[in-house]
C-alpha cells in the first residue's frame, strides 16, 4: 500500500486569534492499494482536489488557486479596513498568515499581512470578556420515551406521552405544535382549573414558615399517606387568593401577617391546653427557635458587623482544625466577612459547624420541612464559639462608643436583643454585675449572656 499527498492551502480548524503556525495541515489527498508503487502522477501533482470558499470540492490547478487565495486576502483585508465584519472564513485567512509561502509572498502582500494582523487585534481588544447575559437553550422538537421495565434501558416498554400526571389531565398528550412541549407542561402544572395542588402546596409551605406548622403538617407530602389538613377551607382560600393576585409572594405574606391569628400571644390560656394540647386549632401561636442562618445574622445584626448588601459572590466558610479531609477548601473568614448567611459558600463536606448545630440540612436533596432539634451542641457553641465572642466584643465596644450612660446603653442592648426594655430586677443585676461602666471585658461579657438567652434564638 502506498499514499501520495498533496499539499491543500487551506485548513478547516478553527479560528486563530493569533497567526500561530499549525501541524499537519496537509491532507491525504489519494489512496491506491497495489502490490507496486503507482506511476508518477504528473496531473495530478499539477493540480488538487481543494474545496472553495464555499465549501464544495473542485479540481484546481495550484497556481490558479494560489491566485484566488492571495485576491481573498487582498479583499479580506480591506473589509476589516472600512471596519466590515469579519469574513466567515477567517480561519482560512489565519491558516494564510502561518503559511504566507503558499501563496508566494511579495512585498506587497506581506504588508497586507501585517495591515490584516493589526485589524484582526484591533477586533479581538474590542471583545467584551464579561457578560451579564445567562445562558440559554433553545428549545428543541419533542421526543416521547419508552418505559423501561424495572429500570432497565435493553428492556424498554410502551412509549410513555408526554403529559402532566394522569389522575389530572387524563391520557391526552400534550398538545404542541413546535417545540418539545415544555412550556405547555409549565403552563398545565401552574393552572389552578389543571392543578389543584401547585397553588396549595405553595401557600401551604407559607404558613408553615410563618406559624412553625403547615396546614398540612406534611408539606413535602399532600398524598393519601400524607396529614390532613386542618383548615381546609382556609388552605383552599388562600390558594384561590394566590392565584387571583398573580402569584405575589409578598402579598400572601402580607395577607397572612396582617390576620389577628398570626398577632396572637404564645401564652394559652387553661382551657387551652386542656382542649387542644397540640395547638392544632391555632389558639395561640408557637414558641418557635429561629433557623441556623436567622441566628447568625441576628448576631452579627447587633454586634453592628452585619453587611445586608444584597448579590455577590458567595463567602468560603470559616473551617476549623478539626474540619479536615480530602478537597478541603481554603477557610474564610470567621465572621464570613460580615455577609447574610445565605452567601456563605456551601460545599456539602465542608459545612458550616455552627449552622449544623442548629439543625441546618446537608445539601443533599431539597427540605421542605427542617427537623427542630433541643441538644447540648446548640448550648455548647453559643457558649464557646469563637465567631460568637468575636461578636460579643464587637457589640461591648459598639455600645460603649455610642452616647449615654450604663442606664441608656443596656437598654438599647436589650432592645437590640430581645425587642424590649430590660425589666427593673435584669437592670439592677446589669449594674452589679458591670460595675466600672466602661469595661470593655465586662460589657463584652453581658453581650454574650444576652446572646446565651433563650428568647435570643427563640420567638414568642
């Protein structure tokens, strides 16, 4: 077997920015099985088999298309002059500026080379590297699967349509005249007249937000295995409610907040407690601890080192010694630079301790309903966690900067903490127990017993 080889003036890779020399630009040209060498090819030697500008292959004698690529060039050139788009085959040009010889380079067109370069630059410096465009897919046609039996792709079953679940929609496929049908599934999903349950499910997780509880308890679950719901025609309402005002979230929490049941007091009366031990009907509200994430922020609020700027880029969490393991990340600050919890980097084996204490899911899968625990860990790192007496001293020396005597100061540390005034006997253990007003160790200390209190984490 032999091969001969033609050298083709022209290369389809991709656009060089630069006019960086390539290798093995040249293509088999020929391909002859023989027990012999073949004959000398004087034809074909003169001339090759080269695809044009527009990408369809005809037989060329080499000068010929030497000429036609030297008048490309010359012509490229002058477009990117009058400040013309780029030509479509730019690749080809740049494979000319890494083989100017192909072509035979004459004063002439080596100015033109270096006239080329000095434009293509000019382009490639204009070129916005940043962008704040997301990016995105078209949508494309759409493609009914089959069922795989016990999950297995060699075993595949009937073809299942694409639809909505069938207890809502019936067996009817989508109906779609382009497209792969995915907005008309989103449209059936959030369509209460389709939908019964996207409404309620929204409005339900809500209230559990709001009051500690669900109306159906089990907010990941509206099943039959699921809870029932305790309120029916309140969860109904407030799902027609929802829809009727567009979706607004801020509206439905509004509507929810402004109802005398969401004011009501967290202390029931005896009756009460006799009747309805669970709360179920909602006589009084729930003692309830604040999340993970509320807790920190409500620290470094009144330490004065909270930064509430909203977007960026997310804060590495603070790593202990004891955080150790493969792909450790680097630690970031201890007080996350002063950032709302919700930027604080999440790698999922690298989480932040203090937020795990507080029951924190792992990022594992989605949570719609946290487990609210009551162990020593939540105790032990409010009492001994560095972030925690950083922030302490931070508030000691925040409170003492600002006007006004022990009296005033505590006071507004009390407001700060709790929503309210210190009562007469917690006032007069403040000032024995502080002493020289301006002690910055035993105002810190009183900032971190504030923070240690219960109704610090806890709403009444």
């Amino acid at each position: 077997m032999s091969s001969n080889k033609s050298t083709s003036a022209e290369s389809d890779g991709p656009i060089l920015n630069t006019p960086t020399p390539r290798v093995n630009d040249c293509a088999v040209a020929k391909v002859i099985q023989s027990p012999t060498p073949p004959p000398a090819d004087d034809a074909f030697a003169a001339r090759a088999e080269v695809a044009d500008w527009d990408g369809v292959l005809t037989p060329v004698p080499l000068p010929e298309h030497a000429g036609r690529l030297r008048s490309r060039f010359t012509s490229a050139v002058a477009a990117l002059k009058q400040g013309a788009a780029a030509p479509r085959d730019a690749h080809r040009i740049n494979w000319l500026l890494a083989h100017p010889e192909m072509i035979g380079v004459a004063a002439p067109l080596a100015d033109l080379q270096k006239a080329y370069a000095g434009e293509q630059a000019k382009l490639a410096a204009a070129i916005r590297l940043d962008s704040r465009l997301a990016p995105a897919m078209l949508d494309g046609n759409g493609v009914n699967e089959r069922v795989f039996i016990r999950g297995n792709h060699k075993t595949p079953g009937d073809i299942a349509p694409r639809r909505l679940l069938t207890a809502l929609v019936g067996s009817e496929e989508i109906a779609t005249d382009h497209g792969s049908g995915r907005l008309e599934l989103a449209k059936q999903i959030t369509d209460p007249a389709v939908n019964p349950f996207f409404t309620r499910v929204f409005v339900n997780r809500v209230w559990h937000h709001m009051f500690g509880r669900g109306i159906v308890g089990s907010v990941d679950n509206f099943g039959v295995l699921g809870e029932a719901p305790t309120h029916p025609e309140l969860l109904d309402h407030l799902a027609t409610q929802f829809a009727q005002d567009g979706y607004s979230l801020k509206r439905l929490i509004r509507q929810i907040a402004l109802t005398e049941v969401y004011q009501r007091s967290s202390r029931p009366s005896a009756d009460a407690v006799k009747i309805d031990p669970a709360n179920i009907l909602l006589q009084h509200a729930r003692v309830r601890r604040l999340e993970g994430e509320a807790i920190r922020d409500a620290i470094l609020s009144v330490s004065g080192r909270l930064d509430a700027t909203s977007f960026g880029p997310s804060i590495p969490v603070f790593l202990t010694e004891f955080q150790q393991g493969r792909g450790r990340p680097g630690s970031g600050p201890l007080d996350g630079a002063g950032r709302r919890s919700i930027y604080l980097a999440s790698r999922r084996n690298f989480l932040s301790s203090f937020l795990l204490a507080f029951d924190t899911p792992t990022p594992f899968s989605t949570v719609g309903r946290r487990s609210v625990s009551n162990v020593p860990a939540q105790a032990l790192i409010l009492l001994n966690d560095p972030f925690v007496h950083q922030q302490a001293e931070f508030w000691a020396k925040r409170t003492l900067a600002e006007p006004g005597d022990l009296t005033q100061r505590v006071q507004r540390m009390y407001l700060a903490a709790y929503g309210r005034g210190a009562a007469e006997t917690e006032m007069s253990a403040c000032r024995d127990f502080l002493g020289d007003a301006n002690d910055t160790a035993a105002w810190t200390a009183l900032a971190h017993v504030l923070i240690n209190g219960k109704e610090f984490t806890f709403i009444e």
